[in-house]
C-alpha cells in the first residue's frame, strides 16, 4: 500500500503541466518545447525567433515560427506525460 502512494507521487512529479509550457512558450519562444525535453528544437526555435524579428522583412515569419513553438511545446508535453503513464501502467 506504501508503494503504491510513493510510486503515485513520483509519478506525479515527474508528469508535466502543458499549460506550463504554453506560458514558458509565450513569453520565451521555445522554452515550452525545452521544458518537454526537446531542448535543442526549442533553441532552434528560440534564435530563428530571434534572428527573424531582428530583420523587417522576416518579422511575420518569426510570428509563425512562435506559434509552431507555442503548439509543439504543448503537445511536446502532453507526449512526455503520455510515455510516462504508459511506462508506469506497464511496470504494474
């Protein structure tokens, strides 16, 4: 029974909040997808955001650069967690 309430819990911490990741996503473009694991995308994501918005002609292209991050750190997340609660129901 003790297992059984530790296991929960450390699979609940380990899980992550996809809303978390739109917020990190939005204010910092691409730190959603690196807080899903997905670290080097999210730099990439990050400095091509960057980079477009420095540069006029660019600046819509950086805008959908950061939706593409926004979403995919979303579902980035909800795959994690998706891989984690498959992993805990197996080793039960």
């Amino acid at each position: 029974m003790m297992n059984d309430v530790i296991e929960t819990t450390r699979l609940q911490n380990s899980l992550k909040n996809p809303i978390v990741a739109l917020a990190l996503g939005f204010f910092i473009p691409g730190a959603g997808q690196m807080y899903a694991g997905s670290v080097m995308w999210g730099s990439i994501a990050l400095i091509l955001t960057i980079v477009c918005a420095i540069s006029i002609i660019a600046s819509p292209l950086a805008f959908v650069i950061w939706l593409v991050s926004l979403f995919y750190g979303y579902s980035g997340t909800k795959k994690v967690n998706d891989k984690l609660l498959e992993a805990a129901s197996k080793a039960e």
